[in-house]
C-alpha cells in the first residue's frame, strides 16, 4: 500500500515502520524513559511477536531502537514489563551489578497447532548496557504453565515490606499474584476477580500500583485489560480501587470502571522506577479493527504518556483520572484563541485559531454551567469530526462517523460516549488533537475518550455551539509542535 504521511503522528510513538500492539518493558533508567512494545518487524499486521524499542528522555521525542527480544525455540515473545534489580536478586548481572530484567511471555507456536493449552510460559531476559541488548535467560521459562490456557502479561513490583517480587499476571478470567524473592522461583499468593467486574472478553495486560487518594490515604490501583467487553465496543481497560496486603488484592466495591470510555486506548500500564507518579500508556487502537486501519508503512501508535490520579468523583466516588502527562506542555505553542469570563451565546468560529495548527492543537474550556454544546470540525474536503456534551442524559460524546476514511471496518463509524462522572461546578473539557488522534479529557480527566480518525485533510474550521448560552471560565486553543 502507498505511504500515509498524513496520519504520522506528530506527537504520538509510531515505529517508523510495520507492526505495533502493547506498551511493554515501561522502565525508566538512568535519566532514560524506556518503551518497549508488541512489535512484528516483518510485516504490518500481528504476527510472531517481538519486542520493539524505543528511549526518550522527555516523554515527547522519541528514539527507535533496535530490535529488544525476538522469538526463540519457546516462542513468540508477548506482553510484559521490565525492572532494574537494583541488588541484583536475579544474579543475572555480574556481583554487584544493577541488571535490567524483562518478565515477558513465551508463548509457544508449535503447541498452538497442536491445539495444546499450556503454550504461554513466562520467561525472563536481562541487559547489562543499559537496554540496548538482551539476553534471554537460559533457564527459561521461569514460570511454566499450570494448566491455564491464558496465562500470560506478567507486571513486575518490588514489595519493599515483603523484600520480595510481586508479579501480577493475566490467567483468563482473573488475574493471578505470584512472588518470588530472586524473580525466578514464583510462589502463587492469590488470584482476583473471577466474578467480578467486565467480563465481556479475556483479561489481559495486568498493573497493580499504589497511589495516593485525596484525603492522604494509600490505595492501591488494578488495572485490567479486556478484549471484546469494551463499553464502547472491542478492547477497553477497566480498574479496580482497593487494599493489597502485599500477598492478596481487596477491591473497595465490585462496580465496574473504564480507564477510558474510547475505543483506542488498550493494554497500558505504568512506568517502573517512576515513583512520584502513575506515567501511563496504552496502545492506541482496539483489536476489533487494528489490523485494517488505512496505515501505511506502521500501523499502531501509543497515546500519549498520561498521569493517573485518584479524585473524588460522582456522589463522593473515588475514581481513577487521567491526564496529560505534565511533560507534553511543552509541545504548546502560543494561544490563537484565549479568551476569560465569556459566555458562548452564539457559535463561536474556531476556523482562525486552528489555521496553521495542521491539525495539531490542544483544546481547553472550563465552565461553572455546562449545557449541551458541540464542537464540530472540518477540513476542505468536508469531513468531520464532531463531539461534545449532552445534558440530557449526561454524556460527553465523539462523533466520527463522518470523519473520513471509515470503511475499512464496520465498527469503525461509530458515535462514542462516556458518562460525566463529576458532580459540581467548573467542568472542564480538555482536547488533544493529532493528525489522526484525539484524546478527550472531561471534567479533569475523570471522564477519558481516546478516538483514531483518518481525515484526508487537517481539520481547518470548527465551530463550538451550545444549545443554551453557556457560561465560559476560560476557554484557550493551542497549536501544538512537532516532536518527531
Ligand atoms: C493484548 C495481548 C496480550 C498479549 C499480546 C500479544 O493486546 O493480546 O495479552 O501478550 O497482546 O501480542
């Protein structure tokens, strides 16, 4: 297929070429944030999987590496997550060495075929130069398969209190902890979730992370990928807030949660060795059209990097927000659009802050009276991209249905919504739009959509209507720069 310049993203990873499925091996080293991700370097669908590199040390320009780890006689190299073992309990780094150590899944070809269920192991690699290189480590897999035939994603924590390795895993309908003092000998704790939460497809691509709530005290939060089950359709990730005793995960109540109500926001999970945040990302893109978005020569960009908080939401609900990573206003160009204690009466035209932004900018409003109102986008060809806010049933929406190429999937055209999740005054809407992409942050990130289009044009005009005058706090549009 001919190249897609158009839809490179300025601002989002993309390996420059071929496939790209989950975020893995999220560390950070030595001033180096590292992404490691699903990748097939031989062709631009899903196929033997290998992982992928790229460093930043920024969060906003980024660095293809090559190649990490490639399949060997156990397998295909899937999802997991990397560690520096900072006294070397692995003894895979020379005495007194700090080794990086990957956990990955290997997951086996030929018991595939056979129809076999025990063909996803876990297994560990090492580097000693900071990354670049990676040896598997010869007494693969470190975890065999008990039986279970999805058993696969291991995320890696120290447990300071316990001096031991935490690994949460993926295992079908719930997810399973194991621990082990030197990350090879696992010791199963507990398992979580069989009957609680979605359910609607495999659990997948684990995260246990504590955090700190607004009044002090310390949660702990789970994520857990599904795929189908979505509330917009295809993949989503939900969480769960609760108590970890260090052996077991307690959730505070059994409600189900969406991470992000958008189709395109799958797989992610958190950055290690980053302590003074939650640094989050997910793979852009759902499962049920991945394959056969119009991409050309990659298919497959991250979102960008996101900070995970915990707020109080909906009727004194704690919830799991999500936000720009601090890092990413750095990409903000000077505002084409400010303007302070305004009301929107009329249709106010974006057409002039968004010429020249080449259909990268960054949106924000903030009102004390939200009424319905509709952003609606166009570019010369007459595509469009709508979204905006119901009153009535009190939903944020995106509406991409005729926002350009669409008909390589059915589920593709799709209107999208995600309930408000905020109860009082100032709402704020936050928008980050890439050639291709647009991250919707509600209400400080409490209500979270992340939408792929493919537009043939830049969007060059817009408006911004709502349905009764809405009063506006601020409102401000930035063109955002190139970070490739
Ligand atoms: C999630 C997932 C993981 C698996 C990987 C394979 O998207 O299915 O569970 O490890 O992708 O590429």
């Amino acid at each position: 297929p001919a190249a897609t310049p158009q839809w490179r993203p300025a601002f989002h990873y993309t390996p420059q070429a071929m496939w790209m499925n989950d975020p893995n091996g999220l560390v950070f080293h030595q001033g180096v944030y590292h992404l490691f991700y699903q990748y097939h370097p031989h062709s631009a669908v899903w196929g033997p999987m290998h992982w992928g590199h790229a460093t930043s040390t920024d969060l906003l320009r980024w660095q293809e590496q090559p190649v990490a780890l490639a399949p060997d006689v156990l397998g295909m190299v899937f999802s997991g997550s990397a560690v520096v073992d900072v006294d070397n309990r692995s003894g895979l780094g020379p005495a007194g060495s700090q080794p990086l150590v990957a956990a990955f899944t290997h997951h086996a070809m030929d018991a595939d075929r056979a129809g076999g269920i025990t063909h996803e192991r876990q297994s560990l690699a090492s580097s000693l130069d900071g990354g670049l290189t990676w040896t598997p480590y010869a007494g693969n897999p470190v975890l065999p398969n008990p039986g279970r035939k999805d058993f696969r994603d291991p995320k890696l924590r120290w447990l300071p209190e316990r001096q031991r390795w935490l690994m949460a895993l993926a295992c079908g309908d719930r997810i399973c902890f194991y621990s082990a003092a030197d990350l090879k000998h696992w010791e199963l704790e507990s398992e979580f979730g069989a009957g609680l939460g979605a359910h609607g497809g495999v659990w997948e691509c684990p995260d246990l992370f504590p955090l700190t709530g607004p009044d002090g005290r310390q949660r702990w939060v789970l994520l857990v990928s599904l795929t189908p089950g979505g509330p917009n359709g295809g993949s989503a990730t939900q969480y769960f807030i609760g108590e970890f005793d260090g052996h077991r995960f307690t959730p505070d109540d059994t409600q189900v949660r969406w991470l992000d109500f958008g189709p395109d926001n799958y797989a992610g999970v958190t950055w290690s060795g980053v302590d003074d945040r939650a640094l989050f990302i997910g793979w852009m893109s759902n499962w049920q059209y991945a394959t056969q978005v119009p991409t050309a020569p990659w298919r497959s960009a991250m979102t960008i990097p996101r900070e995970l908080v915990l707020r109080t939401g909906l009727g004194g609900q704690l919830l799991l927000a999500s936000q720009p990573a601090r890092d990413m206003a750095a990409l903000k160009q000077p505002a084409t659009l400010s303007a302070r204690q305004t009301t929107l009466a009329q249709p106010l035209d974006l057409s002039a802050a968004l010429a020249g932004a080449h259909g990268r900018f960054m949106l924000r409003l903030a009102t004390p009276a939200l009424a319905s109102f509709t952003m609606s986008l166009e570019n010369a060809v007459g595509e469009r991209l709508r979204l905006g806010h119901d009153a009535d049933s009190g939903r944020w929406w995106i509406d991409r249905r005729a926002s350009g190429e669409t008909a390589f999937h059915p589920a593709f055209a799709a209107q999208h919504s995600a309930p408000r999740l905020a109860d009082g005054p100032p709402s704020t809407l936050e928008l980050w739009f890439d050639s291709g992409s647009v991250e919707f942050f509600a209400d400080g990130g409490l209500s979270t959509m992340t939408s792929l289009f493919f537009s043939n044009r830049p969007w060059s005009s817009g408006t911004l209507t709502a349905a009764t005058a809405m009063p506006l706090d601020s409102i401000d549009v930035h063109p955002l720069g190139d970070a490739r």
